[in-house]
C-alpha cells in the first residue's frame, strides 16, 4: 500500500475511533468526581486491615497482588526474550574473526575525563544505590517501592560508564550473577504465594506478622513481595542494558587492544 | 489554582504528543520523549499520584531515552563496521 | 483438590528456575522439566475441568472475599468452559514441548522458560474472572509469544514478522485497557460479575464505546478480519512448536476472551439488541477470506495460518448466533480444531526438518520418503474439511442446527481450507500433477530450526502428530463429548449462576441430556464437503490434465496478485487498518444498538 | 458530562490518535516504537483522570488522618502495571528492530517487507 493510502485509510479509521470514544465519554462521569467504590472501600481498609499507610502499594502488593505476579512476568519474559533475541550468534564471531574487528572511526578518542567528575559520580553511585535500596524496602510507607526502586539500582552502573569507568562498569552488568537474581526475584514473588498455600491460606494470602504501622517491617508480605520485585527488576534492566552494550563493550575493549 | 495549572500542563502534553510522532530525526525524537515522560510525571505529582510519578521519572525520562539511545548506538555501531569492512575488502 | 493458582504459579515458577540456572541446567533436565511441569498443568486443568462441569467454583487471591458486594481483590472463576481450554493449552505445550525436546535448537536455555510463561498466561486467562487481571495475562501472553516468534534470529524475515505481531497486539492491548478504563469510569469495579452487576442492564453510549474498544483488542488476538494482518506474519516465521501455540490455542483465546467479557459484562446490556449480529458478520467474512486466502497461498505455514484464520471466523459466527447449541458446537469445534491443526503443524515442522523448505513447489514429490507424514497430513486435511469422522462435524451440526443458513460458510470454508491442505499433501506426499505456480511468500527461504535437520526423523517428531490427529478422531466417539460441551456452556452462557458462584463461591451447574437426534443431517453435510474438498484438491493439481475451460480452480490458485498485495508487510498498514476496523465495528454498534 | 470541564478525557483519546497516526506515518522502526509508547500514554492520562477527585489527597496515609477524601488508588496501581508493561514492550520491540537492522541491513518499515503476499 502506499503511504498515501494508508494515511486516507488510517484518517477514515481515526475518525470513526475518535466518533465512537467521545460518544461515549459524553457518558462518563465528570472530570474530577470519582465515585467509587472500590477505591474508597481499599483507601478506608488498607491501613487497619494491612497496617500500609501507601494505600497504592497495598493494592500493588497485596490485594491485587496477583496482577503485579503476573507483571513481573511480563518483565522476566521480556527480558529473557531481549536475551534471546541479542544473543551472541557462533558463526558470525566466526567470520569476523580474523578481519580486525572494529573501526577507530565510530570510537572517537574521548578526552579522560577529570578527576573531580570520577570522584563525584563514584560517590553519586554510592548514593543511588542506597537511595534504590531505601526505596525498594519503603514501599508500604511512602510513596515508591520495588519498581522504582529497581529501576534506580539498574541505573546506578551506568554512572560507572559514564564516568568512563569501564572496567567496574562491566564487571558489574556481565556477572553471572545478575541473571541469577532476576530469576530468583521472580520466583521469590511467586513462592511467597506459595508459601501461604502450603499453610493452608489461599495463594498470596499474608502470612508474615503485620508489624507497628509506620514501621520498615510493617505489612507483612508486602515488603518482602516488594524487595522480590526490587530485586527482579534491578537484575532485569540491567540485563537489558547489558545486552544492547555487549556488542559495543567487547568491540570497544578489542579496539584498545 | 490546580485547574489552572492542569490545563495548561495537559495542553502542553497534548501538544507534545503530536510533536514527538512528527518529529522525523529519532535522536531529537528521543529528547522530546524523556521531555514528554518528564510532563507526565509532573502531571501525575499534581493529580496526586506520586507512586506512579516517581516510576514514570525512573521510567520515563531515564530507562526508555537510555534503551533508545543505546538501540541506536548498536545500529550506529554496525553501519560503521560493516562500512569499514567493505572498504577493507 | 489442587489450588487453582498452581495452574499459574506452577509454571511460572520453573520458568523462574530454569531461566536462574540457564547456564547450570543440562539440555536434557530442562527438557524434562517443561515436560513435566506442562503435563502436571494438563493434569491440573483435567481435574478442574472434570469437576467444574458439575460445579463452578471461585478462588480469591489473598484471601480476599467480597465484602458484600464489592469485590476487593482478584478470583479465579473456575468454570467449564474456562477450564477445558487451559486443559487444551496445557495439552498443546506438552506436545510441542516433547515435539521440540531432541532436535530443536533451545536458543541458549530460553526456549523453556518462554514456553512455560506462556502456558502460566494462557492458563490465567482462561479462567481469570477480572477485567484488568485479564488484561495482564493478555500482554503476559503476547510478551512471551513475542519472544517466541522472533526464535530464529539469523535472518531478518523472523524480526520483520515478529515485529508485526508486537505492535499491532500491542495497539491492542491498550484499546482493550481504553476500554477497560471506561467501564471502570462508571461502574468502579473491576471483577466481571460486579461490572455486570453494577451496568444492570444499562445500555448507553459509554457501554457501546466500552464494548467496541474491548472487543477490538480481543478479535485482533483471534486474528479477525480486518485485524488478521499479523498472523500469518507471525506464523510463517515462527519456530513450529510455537506455531502450534498460536494457531492452537492461543487465537482462540483471543476470541474466548471476548465471549467472557460479553457473557459477564455486556450481554444484559445488549440483550434483545442485534450486537451479537456483529460477531456474525464479522466472522462470516473472516472465514471466507481466510479460506479464499488459505487457497492461494503456497507456503506451507502460511497456508495453515490463514486456515486458522478462516476456522477462527467460523468459530467467531458460532459465538455471533449466542445460543445454548452454538456455543457447544463452538466449544466442540475449538478443540477438535486445536488438535488438527496442532498435528498439521507437527507434519509441517517434519518438513521442514527433513527438507529446510516450506515452499509448495520445491517440495513437490519430496514427501514420498516420509512414510507416516503423507497419510497423516491428508488426514489432517479431511479434519480441517470436517470430514465425518473428525470432531469438527460434530461441532459443526451442532451450529448448523440452530442456524441452517449457516451451512453454506461453514461448507465453503471447510471445503477451501480442506482442499488448500490435501492439494499440498497431493503434490508433496503423491507427487501428482504438476509442482504448482511459484509465489514471492513461497519463496520465504527459512533456515532449519533443528540442530541435526535433514537427517532421519526420530519418533520424537512423530508422536505428537499422531497424538494430535488421533486425539481428534477419538473425541468423535467419545460419548460424554456433548455432554460436556452443554454443561460447559450452560454455565458460560448464564451470567445468574455465574455472579452466584463469584458472591456464593460455588455453584451447581445442572446436567442436562445430550442433543445427539439431528447429527445425521449434519453427517451427510460433513461429507458431502470432504467429497467437495477432495474434489477440489484433485481439479487444482490435475488442472492441466483437463479442459481448458474447466481450469477455473487454478486461478483461484495463482492469480490473486492484487487481493494478497493487502498483505503488505508493513506494520503501519495494520495498525491502519485495525483502526479502520475498530472504527467500522463501533459504527455498526452504534448503529445496531441504538 | 460537558466538553470543557471534562477536557482530561478527551486529552487521552487525542494522544491515543496522535500516536496511532505516528505509527502509520512511520518511516523509521525506533519512531514507530517510540509512537507505540505514546499510545500507551493516553492510557495513563485516562486511567488518571478518571480516578481524580477534586481536593483529594493523594492515597498515602503517612501524616495523613484516616478517613480523609483522597483520590482512587486503584487506578494508581494500573497505572504502575501499566508503566512496567509499556518498558518491556519497548525493550523488546527495540531488541528486534536492532537484530532486525543487524540482519536486513535497513531501519525502514518500507524496506523490511520479507513477508508480503
């Protein structure tokens, strides 16, 4: 099809799209007005029945846990299939062997950066992954939890790349490890449902003690499921990151050669 | 006070929206996404929702410009080898 | 009793294992492993299926039970409609994972934990009873078919097709949560019961907005016309076990999920409206575009793909007439569909094994030195015609009897797709006629998706194709078939019992007798099509051997340039138009409903 | 129930567009995915907007008196599945436009067409 047809066809569909959503949400309830319930009856039971004061997470976390479950999953099938999709094929290694792999042209010579920078991102590293760390185990209380704090603790090596601190930076992201933790994040999660299952509860169900209100231990398993996630994802996206650099890491490294 | 700054926030998505899909240079394109992820972010601090505003952050305006770039370094990364390699040969 | 949560956790868990020992594990422990775990869910859904035909029941997560009647977290509703189809996508993953278990390359230790997400999802699916829980297991679904379909990453062709899949599944995906959004806008629930409970009957513009957003994303997972772009993208390139998968199961997951959502949701708003004429229409042109496409094509996964397409309609129309004995017949049919079409992908990936070619005409003749593909394939072929003998009939009889006028999609259908696939098995198995006309998607060169391709076919390749093809024929003379498929869809169709289960936590589903009286009429039909369907096959590969003037079905064959052109490739023109399809499936509601 | 006061709403459906046309538009597979990501946005400005509440709170207790008006925190928690879905697409769908250009030698969608007919 041309370009120019698909766009007349794609503009006719809009239409139509466009038609058949306002109609409907000329039906909707007012802007600003949510009448519930079921936010109002989580926002009234969540603190006395989980002791969370951050009502999001105890519906993340606990009562609509098995959503978040399968979340995480989407994220672990995900990551696995980046991991399939870029991974090292034998044969190509192969033909490029010999041929002096690389290209001084698409690696400019970098200036090294100063040392005050090295310093500064060495102690910014430190902070976030102390801050992901805070993050990922305060869920229950204030507002993050294990996504976010994830997400932070993955971005943290790459300050160390920036800061062209190359070596730590890949001994961080390649560790075997890394994959070990994202599979041992994801099936945390599920085996603390289990957990309740062998007790005798239904999947999910809290078993831990609920803990002080307010408290880092408070809630019961949300925390734990929390710091599963934290884990899961941590491990997850710095997978991900590792692999889209592999390729420019390991050609990079024979260049100084 | 909230109305007023709602309006003009979403407007200003609104209009963003359309601007990242026309613009055609991806790399500029990847500039206006962390910008657009940083609007919604803000968004969803004055909707109240500041769980999903803090994931939207790390997301958003860190995690997806930094898969995009990276993406788009690999693919750089190859044109110029594969280029090399021919002019070797 | 085995928890229904272990029908998801189970395999999410060795999933989560083997993907953390990925490079401990040894080929062989991760093969049985999947093996294992698929057949100990196969078990589970049996179980479960066995059991929910008498007596629905709900699981809630967390322990969390309505307070009155606001559902506070997420139930299982463990139904039998719900329960046989995770038994079947729990019977197609252990196939295809025996089927992948020796030769198939493993894609360095992802290949396993991929599949067993992706059964954990079509599990979670199938029996979940909450609108966003739903929704989750859809992207759960697509993600790690997505992964699956992009296996082969030595050429481009895979990425292209893969890709299409993703972002039309995944503008899908978020048409469906658009919709989502809306029903949650006015009803503020999210369980299916509560929504349908709270809507009591409304019916105004939000719902008929709601409805179209979600039925799209659901009938672009059940590939109907016009969102069936992606799927035979998708199918062509995809390794065959996963194949199976797709065509299997999987698309008519898609559709079953919009079935659930309009027993609960909608079918009090729309009842006594002509909505669920939509469903007819639309799947009737499905299936006779899928059949008219099957025909021309001449690469063997793309000719069973757009088979499922056309199958996937006639099913579509089945659900469109919404009554006690369409939906049985539809229940019988996707079955009975799942297990031949598993086994021709089964035949396909031995091709593919022994010869590394999937294309018609550089097969042709080939296929005499496999001595059980050939007659398994024409078997399978007379299945998809629905030759007596295959439970498709009996599935069919049972729509048709409700609805005779249905008879003439059903037989042109079956006939085309019948005849697409015993044509391909008389060239390639017989060497009859001539190699037949060289199209440009034939060509697709696929590389081997076995380590050791081209040498002897182990047993291991055969069982599951025998399995699947005789499992289908012995579900024709299975006595408690129809009765199960009634019962089955007695509580699917009854959106009473079903909100009594969720409040209730279970519910007795009365037994009722089988209809077998008026299957004769539907024998005769059955056959008079497998004779069509052969007949066909036998006119397209002899065309020369005839007169010029009786040539007609070899142009049905080759010359339909401008029609396959639609097939472009190109994800822009799909996402172009699913749009131009939502848009014309909320005009027609619109239109229909008030 | 009117136009401007309820203008959240048709903000989403106008990204929603907006992000289906950059996909059909698209000449470039990284700009179809990043359109794809606007997609999804529209489904946060919805989802957002209709669990507001004029003068809620946001629905996190700490410093808060139980039993104020705070807004929905349901659709909240979609929304953080929602975020996490739309970064594993994205990562994905990039994986296979890289592989995609490693092997077909070409980022545009017009040139990658292996599978017509």
């Amino acid at each position: 099809m041309k370009r120019s047809h698909r766009l007349l066809l794609f503009a006719v569909g809009a239409a139509g799209m466009a038609f058949v959503y306002c109609a409907g949400a000329l039906n909707m309830p007012p802007w600003g007005q949510y009448r519930g319930p079921y936010g109002d009856v989580i926002a009234q039971l969540a603190v006395y029945q989980r002791h969370a004061t951050d009502t999001v997470n105890a519906v993340t976390y606990d009562y609509r846990g098995f959503d978040t479950l399968g979340e995480e999953f989407i994220l672990f099938s995900a990551v696995t299939g980046v991991m399939l999709l870029l991974r090292p094929e034998p044969d190509r290694s192969e033909e490029k062997g010999g041929g002096g792999s690389g290209n001084p042209a698409s690696f400019p010579d970098r200036a090294t950066l100063s040392e005050t920078v090295q310093v500064f991102t060495t102690a910014i590293f430190g902070f976030s992954v102390l801050f992901g760390i805070y993050m990922a185990t305060h869920g229950q209380l204030t507002p993050g939890g294990g996504f976010q704090g994830g997400v932070i603790l993955a971005a943290a090596p790459m300050l160390l790349y920036i800061a062209e601190n190359t070596e730590a930076f890949q001994r961080i992201v390649s560790h075997p490890l890394v994959e070990f933790f994202e599979g041992v994040g994801a099936a945390g999660y599920a085996l603390i449902g289990i957990a309740a299952l062998a007790m005798g509860a239904a999947f999910l169900t809290n078993v831990i003690p609920l803990g002080k209100t307010g408290d880092v231990f408070s809630s019961g398993t949300i925390a734990a499921i929390s710091a599963c996630v934290g884990v899961e994802v941590a491990a997850g996206f710095t997978l991900i990151i590792f692999e889209y650099l592999r390729e420019i890491l390991s050609r990079s490294k024979a260049d100084e050669e | 006070m909230i109305a007023i700054l709602g309006v003009g926030l979403l407007a200003l998505i609104a209009i963003s929206a359309l601007a990242i899909v026309r613009t055609e240079n991806v790399t500029s394109q990847v500039i206006a996404l962390s910008f657009y992820g940083l609007l919604l972010a803000l968004m969803f601090f004055l909707f109240r929702a500041p769980d999903v505003a803090l994931a939207q952050i790390t997301v958003e305006a860190i995690a997806l410009p930094l898969m995009v770039m990276l993406a788009i370094t690999r693919m750089k990364d190859r044109e110029a080898t594969g280029r090399a390699e021919q002019e070797k040969r | 009793m085995p928890s229904p949560a272990l029908l998801v956790a189970l395999p999410l868990i060795v999933a989560a294992v083997l993907g953390a020992l990925r490079r401990m594990i040894p080929r062989r422990a991760a093969d049985l492993a999947g093996v294992l775990t698929a057949a100990g869910n196969l078990a589970m859904a049996c179980w479960w299926t066995a059991h929910a035909i008498h007596r629905t029941q709900v699981y809630w997560f967390g322990g969390w039970f309505p307070r009155g009647r606001m559902a506070l977290g997420i139930g299982f509703t463990m139904d039998g409609y719900g329960c046989a189809l995770a038994a079947l996508a729990a019977l197609l993953t252990t196939l295809a994972l025996i089927y992948s278990s020796k030769h198939f390359e493993s894609a360095g230790g992802h290949f396993h934990p991929l599949m067993l997400v992706f059964l954990a999802a079509m599990s979670g699916f199938a029996v979940s009873g909450d609108l966003f829980n739903l929704f989750v297991f859809f992207e759960l679904m697509s993600t790690a078919a997505f992964a699956l379909c992009g296996l082969k990453t030595r050429e481009a062709a895979p990425l292209a097709g893969a890709f299409n899949f993703a972002v039309t599944n995944s503008v899908a995906a978020f048409l469906m949560l658009t919709g989502i959004a809306l029903l949650y806008s006015t009803t503020g629930a999210l369980n299916l019961a509560q929504i349908g409970l709270a809507l009591a009957g409304r019916h105004d513009r939000l719902v008929l907005a709601a409805f179209v957003f979600l039925t799209t994303g659901f009938l672009v997972k059940a590939a109907v016309f016009p969102f069936h772009f992606w799927l035979p993208d998708a199918h062509a390139v995809s390794p065959t076990p996963v194949c199976v998968l797709f065509s299997g199961i999987m698309v008519q997951l898609g559709l079953f999920g919009a079935m659930r959502v309009y027993a609960t949701v909608f079918e009090g708003c729309f009842a006594g409206t002509r909505i669920p004429w939509l469903f007819v229409v639309f799947g009737a042109a499905t299936a006779l575009w899928g059949a008219m496409m099957c025909f021309a094509e001449h690469h063997l996964k793309r000719l069973l793909a757009f088979s499922t397409i056309s199958h996937t309609g006639l099913m579509t129309l089945a659900f469109g007439l919404w009554s006690k004995a369409a939906l049985t017949g539809l229940f019988i049919y996707l079955a009975a569909h799942g297990l031949v079409k598993a086994g021709l992908f089964f035949c396909a990936g031995i091709l593919l094994h022994r010869f590394e070619t999937m294309s018609e005409p550089a097969l042709f003749g080939r296929g005499r030195a496999l001595r059980w593909t050939g007659p398994l394939w024409l078997l399978g072929g007379l299945g998809l015609a629905a030759a007596p003998g295959f439970a498709l009939a009996v599935g069919e009889s049972h729509v048709t009897r409700v609805a005779p006028w249905t008879e003439a999609t059903f037989f042109i259908a079956g006939a085309m797709t019948g005849a697409a696939v015993l044509r391909v098995g008389f060239r390639v198995f017989a060497g009859l006629g001539d190699p037949g006309p060289e199209d440009r998607s034939a060509r697709l060169d696929e590389k081997p998706e076995t380590t050791d391709a081209g040498h002897r076919v182990n047993p291991v390749l055969y069982a599951p194709a025998f399995a699947c093809i005789g499992g289908c024929v012995a579900l024709t003379f299975w006595k408690g078939l129809t009765r199960v498929a009634e019962a089955a869809t007695t509580s699917f169709m009854d959106f009473n019992r079903y909100a009594h289960t969720v409040y209730a936590g279970a519910t007795l589903v009365p037994q009722v007798g089988g209809a077998q009286a008026a299957l004769t009429h539907g024998m005769i039909s059955a056959g008079l099509r497998a004779l069509a369907a052969v007949t066909v096959a036998l006119w397209a590969v002899l065309h020369l051997r005839m007169p010029r003037r009786l040539r007609w079905p070899s142009h049905l064959e080759g010359s339909m340039r401008r029609v396959r052109e639609l097939q472009s490739g190109h994800p822009g023109d799909y996402v172009a138009w699913l749009t131009l399809g939502c848009a014309v499936l909320g005009a027609a509601a619109f239109w229909l409903g008030l | 129930m009117s136009y401007p006061a309820d203008y959240p709403y048709f903000i989403a459906a106008w990204i929603l567009l907006c992000g289906l046309y950059g996909i059909a538009r698209s000449r470039h597979l990284v700009h179809m995915v990043i359109s794809l990501t606007v997609v999804q946005s529209s489904t946060y400005v919805l989802l957002l907007a209709i669990g507001f509440r004029r003068g809620g709170y946001a629905p996190v207790f700490a410093g808060l008196q139980t039993g104020v008006k705070v807004v929905d925190p349901i659709v909240q928690a979609l929304m953080l599945t929602d975020v996490v879905v739309e970064t594993t697409v994205v990562a994905l769908l990039l994986a296979m436009v890289v592989k995609a250009h490693e092997k077909g030698g070409t980022t545009s969608p017009d040139d990658l067409r292996f599978l017509r007919g």
